[in-house]
C-alpha cells in the first residue's frame, strides 16, 4: 500500500535546479555544462490532472527523473505525497507512479508476469497483489498469457499503465503517453486517465498534444529553457492569448491585404475572403468590421475563432 499523505499538495517542487557537467553546483553561474533546470518551483494539487508541457529539450523529462530517483538533483527541493524525494526517499518512492515515454519491460514475460514481477520489486505480498484487477482496468484480461512482445502498441501503453499501478500510488506521471499512437488509441488511453482520475489518483501528464492537455488537464504549467514560464488553470492560461482572428466574406475580389493600424495581421485566403488578426484587448470584432466597411467592401459572412492553447503555447514560448 502506498504511504499515507502527510502534507499537501501532491507534488511540490522549491526552486529545482538541475545542471549536467562536471561542475554540478547551482551556485557556480559559470559552473559549466548545461543547466536544464534553472530553479522551478510550483505545487501539483491533489486529485487533479495536471499539464506539464514544454518544448522539446525544455527540462520536462529532467524533472520527472528526479521526481523517479533516476536523476540527482543539483540544488533545491521536491516532496511527493509529502515525503523529500532525499530524507525519506522510499515513501516518497512508494507515492508516484511513472508511466516512461519508452516501452520498457521484458518481451517474454506475459502482462499478468509483468504485473507480478513489478509488485514483487515493491515488496508486496502475493495476497495483497492487484495483477488481475490492474489487468481488467486496463482492458488486458484477454491477453493475460499472451508475450508481451505480442501486443500491439496501444496494448503496451496500457499495460506500462497497469505496471506502474501496482503499489496503488496516489500520484501517476504519465510521460507523453499517446506518442506514436493512432486517433483511436489516443481516445482510450484518454478514457483509462480520466478514469483513474476519477477513483482518486493525481495524474500529472506531459505532451506535445496540446489539444490532449486542453481536454484533460485541470491545471498546467509551462517550462521552456529550464525555466516556468506559465502555471494556471486551463481555462485562465488559454485567456491568456490576445489575438484573435475574424473572418470576414465581402461582395467583391479584394485588391489585396487591408492594411490598419488596428490589424495585427491581415491575409487574403481567398479572392472575397480576409483573415485578419487584431489584439482582443485594443479593439474589438466590430471595429474591425466597420474598418473594412471604410474600404468600400460589404460584408457577408462572419467567423470568429477563438483562441486555444496553442496560441497560448505559441506565444508564451516565443518570447523566452
């Protein structure tokens, strides 16, 4: 069983730094090597699903090897389940899960051998084993005895997810989970989360999809370059993005672009139709109607589209 809970958050993490070289202090600033971590901090709450994303090369993986024990920190600190990943290790060990972006487990085991090797490795009774159980919640009871080699790759995925659930832990991290994985797998391994979710566990979720973080996650953080550069509600990060686009049809062919000081950007996508661009918070759709309207066009149609979070992404990691 995993440790009880002896403080909140989840996850908390103090001004981590993480640097790679053989001079490996966080005091030094010319300490050499690469500093991929260059003091995060941030709290992961209970019970949520929470985004970690970040450009590639950005520090996300760093950090979750040291929140797994596979990495040593240089400077700073983090609890998981309350417990320092340094002065108590083995419970803080015992409260997460890791869910790796590699498929690691021996091919000629069967999952239900995969399951029960890795609870042994926890130390957990034959009696206290959840194998059967982990492998129903995963949609994997048919393939039960089947080599792990066999299965195909969506199967894998959500046997890693079975195996780093044996120790019931209350926090899982899931590394980039849907990488390489169809539309539909993507779709179950969406529904798998939001279940395990759902009976109590924290997910923290790392991905390229940012669709995938809109839809699933409650909160998310930002890393680019080793630093946080964003960590809000979803919905509070995406009304984070100032541009807007508007979509406008007009009786006749445009002679070409509209261009207004109001107008972020303005692009003829086709002969009647322009695309333009303006910062929400200095002018409004209308105003920008009414300005085209002053270059003698009559509007027909109208669309709006809303900013999502890869606009947000887009321009948050633009600026470090």
């Amino acid at each position: 069983m995993a440790p009880e809970p002896t403080s909140e958050p989840a996850i908390r993490i103090d001004n981590l730094v993480k640097r790679y070289g053989a001079k490996d202090s966080a005091k030094d600033s010319d300490g050499g090597g690469k500093l991929a971590l260059k003091g995060v901090s941030f709290d992961v709450p209970e019970g949520g699903i929470f985004g970690l994303l970040g450009p590639n090369g950005a520090g996300k993986s760093t950090l979750i090897n040291i929140l797994a024990g596979l990495v040593d920190k240089t400077d700073g600190s983090a609890e998981i389940w309350g417990f320092d990943i340094d002065r108590q290790r083995r419970n803080a060990k015992r409260s997460i899960g890791i869910v790796p972006q590699e498929i690691v487990f021996d091919p000629f085991f069967t999952p239900f051998e995969v399951l029960e090797n890795q609870a042994g490795f926890y130390g957990i009774p034959k009696a206290e084993r959840r194998s059967e159980e982990l492998l129903e919640a995963v949609r994997l009871s048919d393939k039960r005895d089947a080599y792990a080699r066999t299965l195909s790759g969506g199967m894998k995925r959500r046997l890693l997810i079975a195996k780093a659930m044996v120790h019931s832990p209350p926090i899982l991290v899931l590394d980039e989970p849907t990488a390489g994985v169809d539309v539909e797998l993507r779709r179950q391994l969406w529904e798998l989360v939001l279940e395990l979710n759902g009976q109590g566990v924290t997910v923290v979720l790392t991905t390229h999809y940012l669709e995938e973080a809109e839809q699933l996650c409650d909160r998310i953080a930002i890393i680019n370059h080793g630093e946080l550069i964003a960590n809000k509600p979803t919905r509070e990060l995406i009304g984070m993005a100032r541009e807007k686009i508007v979509s406008v049809s007009v009786d006749m062919d445009l002679a070409g672009p509209i261009m207004e000081e109001a107008f972020v950007k303005a692009e003829v996508v086709e002969p009647r139709r322009l695309d333009v661009t303006y910062d929400r918070d200095a002018t409004t759709a209308g105003q920008i109607l009414s300005l085209i309207q002053h270059h003698g066009y009559a509007i027909e149609d109208v669309t709006t589209r809303e900013a999502d979070l890869e606009d947000v992404f887009v321009q948050l990691t633009a600026a470090v």
